[in-house]
C-alpha cells in the first residue's frame, strides 16, 4: 500500500484484504460491521472471522425476539 493510500478511508473489506496482503497473520475484521452483509463482506476479503457487538443497537434476537438475546 502506498503512504498516499494510507490517508484514505477504506471500507472494511479493502482494510480487510491490504492487511491480509501486507502480513501474513489471521485477521478478524470489527467495527463498521452492522448487518449480515457486512459480515459476508468482510469474510470474502479474507478475515477469519468478525465481531458483530450483541447490543440494543444490533437488534433483536431472531430465535427469542428479545434484544441482543437477553
């Protein structure tokens, strides 16, 4: 990645894959990930997995219809 690029702001999954390109370590992509989308998008780019916050926010549990599973 060029030191131009590194001003930039990336989407999650072009952060996902320049970090994946730049070492060759595991990554786990956070934050800016709201809805499965997001996840798909993330894991296509290369992470290994996510975090996706069980929060108000994040809505309702599907199975229980209670937020974030409570």
């Amino acid at each position: 990645m060029q030191a131009s690029t590194l001003c930039q702001p990336l989407q999650l999954p072009d952060l996902v894959a320049a970090v994946r390109h730049a070492l060759a370590l595991p990554v786990i992509a956070a934050g800016g990930i709201a809805i499965a989308a997001d996840v798909k998008a993330a894991l296509r780019s290369g992470a290994v997995g996510t975090v996706l916050p069980r929060s108000q926010e994040s809505g309702p549990d599907r199975s229980s219809g209670r937020c974030c599973g409570l």
